[in-house]
C-alpha cells in the first residue's frame, strides 16, 4: 500500500537515495544543496511504501498562477503503479485549477507526460546554470 504525505520533512540522504534509483539526474553527491533544494521549495509530496521514500514530487509555487514542479521521482520499482500520475495529482488538487503546472522534462521521461495529461510545449526559455 502506497501512502502520499504533503510537506513532509525529508532527509537530504532520503531524497538522494531515491533519485539515484530513479536514475534522475541532480547534485546527488552534494547533500547540502539537495538539502536547500527540498527545503527551499513550498509544495513536496512524498509517496511512501512500508515507511520507505518511493516517489518525490517537489514544486516551487504561488498557488494562484503557476507552478513549476522541479522534480518528480518513483522507485523504478514502483514505477507503472501509478504513483507518478497520483503526485502530479496531489500537486494539481494542492495548487487549484486556475495555476499552470509546468515542468521541464528528461529525455527519457518525454513520452510519458503526454499520457498524463502534460502537452507540450515550444515556447519555453532558460539560462543554464553554471554548475
């Protein structure tokens, strides 16, 4: 049984584990900045299967316009049971109808958003980060 908990305190090590099983690429050997990334961010769910972290969705939002989620991580183990699909959903219930949920893809993942509801995008811009 899956259980979802909203802004629950997480451990950088926690959250470190679990992208390097999902294989998502972040400063995974840098607790300290995965520590700020989860702790500077206002809207996290986390998906839990008997006590252990298999599923992350981390946003950062203001509730009313948009809503930029940063992360969204499963357990290759538990991926294809529907834990992506219900952290989006958390997140989407969580920001309300009249926020924009938009994300920023891995090439990998590509092919799963469209099914999930995600359409796609041309228009986006950014400036890399330095490191």
């Amino acid at each position: 049984m899956i259980t979802y908990q909203r802004d629950v305190a997480v451990s950088p090590e926690e959250v470190a584990d679990l992208y390097r099983r999902a294989e998502l690429r972040r400063p995974i050997e840098d607790l300290e900045r995965i520590g700020r990334m989860v702790s500077q961010s206002n809207l996290t769910y986390g998906a839990y299967a008997d006590g252990k972290l298999v599923g992350y969705a981390r946003s950062v939002t203001d509730f009313c316009y948009c809503c930029y989620l940063s992360d969204l991580a499963v357990d290759p183990a538990y991926q294809g049971t529907g834990v992506g699909k219900a952290l989006i959903a958390k997140t989407q219930e969580a920001i309300g109808e009249e926020t924009m949920l938009l994300l920023l893809a891995a090439p990998t993942a590509n092919t799963y958003y469209p099914h999930v509801g995600f359409q796609h995008q041309e228009r986006a811009w950014f400036i890399p980060r330095a490191r």
